[in-house]
C-alpha cells in the first residue's frame, strides 16, 4: 500500500460521518481516488433507492481527496452532480480524478457506480472544485 494512500485512510478515518457510513478509501495516488461503501438499509430513501445524499456524499469525499493528492490539504469549494440513475444494489463505487489544477485549487470530476447484478451501472456524474487549506500557524 502507498505512503499517500496510507495517509488518505488516516483522514478518513478521522472523519465520524465517513466512519458513520462505512466508507472505505481504496485507491489514492496523485490525481486520482476511489471510496467504495458497502449499502444497508438505513442508506436507502422510502422507494428502496440509496439516498441521494449518500451519493452526494461520496462524489463531494471522493473529489476532495483527488483534488488533495495534488494541493495538499484541501476542502471542496464547489460541486455540482448529476444523478442519472438511481442507485440500487449492495455497493457503491466512487471513482475521481484531477481535470486541471494550479497551486490554489484543482477542478475534479467523479463518476458514482452502483454494484448491481454482479456488474457497475452509473448512477452520477460530479464536477467540483477544490480548494487549498492553509491553516494559520
């Protein structure tokens, strides 16, 4: 396992709605990221679909921690995601990766899959972008 990856799964641990959920940081090198997490009930809305923000959830994490593999600490400053299914199945993948970055900020994109029926099916499309912290000293 990477150093940075190592590093990632220390700050997500370290975030109690991540660990509330059960998010699980899978993949982290520079300008890329994947979050997987395992779908119970309790994530699902009145029609048996995951919620909306679950999924919003994920694709804001995992932007952020893509836009973070270059910047450094970083927070999401905007995002913007399109459902295009809903999201039905046992789990939830969310990949992201750096579209363009500078030194104060990176713009991501991110595509959420369901696992349904032994294969992926997208269920969200995201664009955000990523700001650099610095934290005063």
């Amino acid at each position: 396992m990477s150093e940075l990856l190592n590093f990632g799964k220390e700050i997500l641990a370290k975030q109690p709605f991540s660990v509330l959920l059960g998010a699980e940081l899978t993949i982290l090198d520079r300008g890329n990221a994947e979050l997987v997490m395992k779908i119970d009930n309790h994530h699902r809305q009145q029609h048996g679909f995951v919620h909306g923000g679950v999924v919003s959830y994920l694709a804001d994490n995992c932007l952020t921690y893509a836009g973070g593999s270059v910047l450094g600490d970083c927070v999401t400053s905007e995002y913007k995601i399109n459902y295009v299914r809903p999201a039905l199945g046992a789990k939830l993948t969310a990949r992201a990766s750096v579209v363009s970055s500078g030194k104060r900020q990176a713009v991501c994109q991110c595509q959420i899959f369901c696992h349904e029926g032994g294969e992926e099916k997208l269920v969200a499309v995201a664009l955000g972008t990523i700001a650099k912290v610095d934290l005063p000293t």
